[in-house]
C-alpha cells in the first residue's frame, strides 16, 4: 500500500488552499510580516493561486503549477526581491501560524514546517 501524500494528509485541495490563503491572510495581518507583504501585489490573488497550485504538485497532488507554468525555477522566479533572513523569517512566521491553526497532525506539522523553512532558506539572495 502507497504512502499517503502530504497533500491527502493535508486534506486535498481543499486542505492547501485553506492553508495557502491563512498564510496569505496573516501576511497582511500581521504587523511583523510588512516588508514582505510589500514585495506583493495590492491585490494578492495571483500570488495565492500560483502558491495553491505550486504546492499541489509539490505535495504529491495535481502537478497544476507545472502544467501551467513549466518548471517552477523557484529561486529564479524570486530573484528581482531582495530576500534575506529577515524576509525568510517573516515569510516562516506567517506559514507557521497557518500550520498551527489548521494542521492538527503534529508530525505532519512538523513534517511541513521542515519543509518549508528549508525552501525559504533556499529563497535568500542578499549577503548578510
């Protein structure tokens, strides 16, 4: 029997697009999260779906980003931000919250904050 995927774990689409638009929702709400929240659009819909269809894929579901897009060439695609440890930790700050609110699994908890942080880790692109 397979494994289950991050993204059954998670509740399908369903479940990643409730914690892609937590996550977008806290980058606004929180006071902490400003310069990041600055690096986006007013209206941060394209961001949302990018993301949801991003992690679709990159959680075992629907590769929709990558039928869409192509390659997803993250760090490329981030480039024209300055991005640092500070940005990565404010990014961190609001996917933690959202996991927190709405991933009950602690292992799988767990499982995504790893995952995440390494990304946004990968993400820097300014000297510090």
């Amino acid at each position: 029997m397979a494994a289950a995927t991050t993204y059954s774990q998670l509740g399908g689409a369903d479940g990643v697009r409730r914690l892609v638009d937590r996550f977008y929702d806290l980058m606004t709400e929180l006071p902490a999260a400003e310069t990041i929240r600055k690096m986006h659009a007013e209206d941060m819909s394209e961001s949302r779906d990018k993301l949801f269809k991003f992690l679709s894929g990159f959680f075992g579901g629907p590769s929709l980003y990558i039928e869409e897009y192509g390659h997803p060439m993250l760090r490329a695609r981030h480039m024209p931000f300055s991005i640092g440890q500070a940005e990565r930790d404010q990014w961190m700050l609001c996917m933690n919250q959202a996991i927190d609110e709405l991933v009950e699994d602690i292992h799988l908890a767990a499982q995504l904050r790893h995952s995440f942080y390494r990304t946004a880790d990968h993400m820097r692109n300014r000297q510090e």
